[in-house]
C-alpha cells in the first residue's frame, strides 16, 4: 500500500488519569499522532482545546479521574474527544473574554475550533470538538501519513483500548501491554510467513534490512 494515499481508518484513543501533570504529555501525543495523520495544521487548536478540557476534569469532577482521549477522522473534519464518568458536571460557556485568567477555558475551545458540544452516554459524558480539515484533503479522501500512524491501526486489532494506548510516544502513559500486542502482531506475521511455506529467519532479515535503509534515508 502506498504509504503516500493511505487513511487511518480507527480511532486513537488514549486512557489516562487526570492529573495536572499529565497535560502536557497528552498533548505531546495527541501532537504526534496528528501530525502522523499529515494534520500538522491542526495540531495548536487541537493541543489547546484538549488542554483546557482535561484542566476542567481537574476543576470540576476532580484530580485523579479515569479519563480518556479520541481522536477520528469524520468526514470533512478531524473529531477530538474527552470522556469522562461525570454526566453531572457539564460545560458551560460564559462571558469571560480570552485575557480573563479564569473562566475561560469553554470560551478558549469556542474560539480555535469550528464545533464544540457533549453527548451523555449512561454514566459517563463526551466533550467532542471538530476542526475542519484541508479541502484538497476532503476531496481526496485519502490522509498523507507514515509507516507509525499505520501501525497504530494494526495494534488497535489487538485487544482493547488498553492494550494500544500509545504506540508511538512511550513513558508514563505508556504500559507493557502496548508492547505486548506488538510483539503479538509480529508473531502472527510470522506464523503467517511459515504457513505459506517461506522462510521465517530470511523474512526477518529482509524487514531489518529494510528499517535500516529507511533509517539512513532519514538522517540529516
């Protein structure tokens, strides 16, 4: 497949804990992950309006929180989500002005993105945000993206969301279980590899062979 017109087709989603020191790495990884989906112009207002809206997890429903990030592609526009168990506290926009200190943080996310709203789905609520992409890139229907942004789909076939939550940037949020389901994926490949009566160590080989070389393509 050409890496040059290839879609993600699945959700990213990415589980955490709501903590204030946590922001900043998820909107490193929401960044990444955009950018890997050839979004790169995106990437500050979507950034900004996932920051304010786990800072009013903190505020209103409480440090700690089992929380979680979404990112998909819906037609025309690029679908950010936070979820968040708390069907009661829900957002409100006021009349604070973006030079007012508090209060802003529903106005902020108002500003930079072309829809905003929340869906209450049982126990739990979705703050949802669309930000329109590129017109040429609607037409085509096709996303620019590289090899890591793929793989992120494949991994999303292993397990539940947990088993995937962040492919790409490893560290706190990451767990074992994203390693584990790609070890898994590999594995399967290989099975895949002796079933059709090839050479294993030999397939091996060539795929190294071919990280390498893509590898020193890619050093400045």
């Amino acid at each position: 497949m050409d890496d040059a017109f290839w879609r993600p087709t699945q959700p990213w989603r990415l589980s955490f804990l709501a903590e204030a020191d946590q922001v900043w790495a998820l909107r490193r990884a929401l960044r990444i992950h955009l950018e890997h989906w050839g979004l790169r112009e995106l990437t500050d207002a979507a950034e900004l309006c996932v920051g304010e809206l786990v800072a009013n997890v903190i505020k209103h429903v409480g440090p700690g929180t089992p929380t979680a990030l979404v990112a998909s592609l819906r037609g025309s526009h690029l679908r950010v989500e936070v979820h968040d168990p708390d069907a009661r506290a829900l957002p409100t926009l006021t009349c604070a002005t973006l030079a007012t200190e508090a209060g802003r943080g529903m106005t902020l996310v108002d500003a930079v993105s072309d829809r905003w709203g929340v869906e209450l789905t049982g126990d739990r609520k979705i703050i949802w945000c669309h930000f329109r992409m590129d017109a040429t890139r609607v037409e085509r229907q096709r996303m620019p993206v590289p090899r890591l942004a793929r793989v992120a789909d494949v991994l999303s076939l292993y397990g539940d969301s947990g088993a995937t939550r962040d492919p790409i940037v490893p560290g706190r949020l990451a767990t074992a279980a994203a390693e584990d389901a790609a070890i898994n994926a590999i594995a399967d490949l290989l099975h895949w590899f002796r079933t059709q009566g090839w050479d294993v160590d030999d397939a091996l080989d060539r795929a190294q062979s071919h990280f390498e070389a893509e590898c020193e393509v890619r050093l400045p």
